[in-house]
C-alpha cells in the first residue's frame, strides 16, 4: 500500500514538472515569435535591396544595348495580359499617355508636363522578377530626355552637343531632373539630376500596384507619400519601409562613355 501511495506521488510529480516545463517552453517560444518576424522583415529587405542593385545592373546594361534607358510599363495592366511588363514605347520615345495616366492622374501632375513618365519596372522588357519581396510592383520614374532612341536632333534644356552622339538618345548635357530629399518638404538633398528611379514601397506596399493592376491605398506618412505621388521629389530615410534605387547621372555617363556610345 505504501510503495502505491509512493508511486502515485511520483506520478503526480512528474505530472507537475511537465506542466512547469511546458509552460516554460510555451514562454520561451512566444518570446522567439517576435524575433523571427524581425529577422523575416531583414532578409525580405535584404532580397529588395539585392534586387535593387540587379535592377541598376540591368538598366545600364540596356542603355548600353539601346542607346536609351527603358521606358515604364503600364502599372494597371495584370499579369499574363497583353503587354504585362513591357516597356510603353512607341514612335521613338516613351508613349507616356498609356504609361503614366493613372500614376499622374492618383498624383495630381498633368501627364509629361514635367518631362517625365511614371509607370512600373518594365520586369518583361528587362528580364527581371516582376515584384519585391513583399510581392508588390516596382514604381519606376523616369525622365523622358533619357528614354528616347539614339539619332535625335534636340536634347532638351537647352544641351547642344557638337558633335551630337550617333549611338545614344541623350548627350552628356542632357538635363536629368529628378531629386531624392532626406525628408518630404525638406531642404537636404541627397541626390539631385537623376534620370530614373525605382521604388520598393517596402512590407506596408502603400502607394504599390499589385500583379492585378490594381494600387494599394495611399500612405499617410508624408515621405512614403512623397514617393507615391507622381512627381521629381523623392524621399529617403530610415524611418520610412521603402527602398529606392536611382540611377546618378555620372555612373551611367561614366558607362555610356566607357561603352564608346558618347562622344
């Protein structure tokens, strides 16, 4: 009687202590959750920003093939129709009414009024995935002095070369016009005469086009909204989730030079 009554004491302990331990690892696992989905958000922006430099990669890379750096894709067209993520060009140049109406139209600013097109990447026409790692569409913006064919006669802004380069759209006089700042309104510039940018609207996707063409509401912040809204200004910062990637007007002069496409 006495060795049952032992037995059943010892059950009964190791029934507590499970319990103990089970509650420990229940603790232990709800503080990893937290962690993880930090480290998650860490490798999804690590897989943007390495996305980021294949896209910089790839739009030197057709500027040197084409003489021109491609023109935005359609942002309402869906994939697996008719033109999804090819570059809007037709005649020359960027075909900026189907290109960027719905972006300039969201944004306020009258389509090309400021010598530039917004639409998405064109992924198709580059090669490249469509979306970043949050599954969203890349904005892409780009000045329209960049995204015409080699042979043309005027450059804008006032640039004249002599001679006019044979094998580029633009010369090294060429004006580029779009302006990153460190925060929306702000006065510190942190890169000025660019000629294109893309935009990873980051895990919020606020401001993004989806793979159905359809765009995700707007953000409230007003530097996530400064890269949403259709114009040359552009914010970058830490306190934001987007991620940009602009092209400087020296690195792709330094390239087309080196490529013997400038003069």
């Amino acid at each position: 009687m006495r060795g049952a009554v032992s037995a059943t004491r010892q059950r009964g302990f190791s029934l507590l202590e499970l319990a103990v331990a089970m509650t420990i690892l229940a603790l232990l696992l709800g503080g990893t959750l937290l962690p993880l989905a930090a480290q998650n958000d860490v490798r999804a922006r690590q897989r943007t920003d390495q996305a980021l430099a294949e896209i910089r990669d790839a739009l030197i890379g057709f500027a040197i093939v084409n003489g021109r750096l491609p023109c935005p894709a359609v942002a309402t067209t869906a994939t697996g129709t008719t033109d999804a993520g090819s570059e809007a060009y037709k005649g020359h140049e960027c075909t900026c009414a189907s290109a960027t109406s719905d972006v300039a139209s969201a944004g306020g600013v009258p389509c090309a009024t400021d010598g530039s097109v917004t639409g998405v990447l064109p992924w198709a026409t580059l090669s490249l995935p469509e979306t970043d790692a949050w599954g969203h569409r890349y904005t892409y913006r780009l000045n329209t002095n960049f995204g015409r064919d080699p042979g043309q006669a005027t450059f804008g802004g006032g640039c004249t070369p002599n001679p006019p380069p044979l094998l580029a759209g633009f010369a090294l006089c060429s004006p580029a016009t779009i302006a990153i700042v460190a925060a929306a309104g702000g006065a510190t510039v942190v890169s000025n005469g660019v000629p294109a940018i893309v935009v990873s609207h980051g895990k919020n996707g606020l401001g993004a086009f989806t793979p159905q063409g359809s765009r995700i509401a707007m953000p409230a912040n007003a530097d996530e909204t400064e890269n949403a809204d259709g114009d040359l200004t552009f914010a970058s910062n830490a306190a934001i989730d987007d991620q940009l990637m602009w092209l400087p007007v020296h690195v792709l002069m330094n390239r087309m030079l080196a490529a013997g496409l400038l003069p």
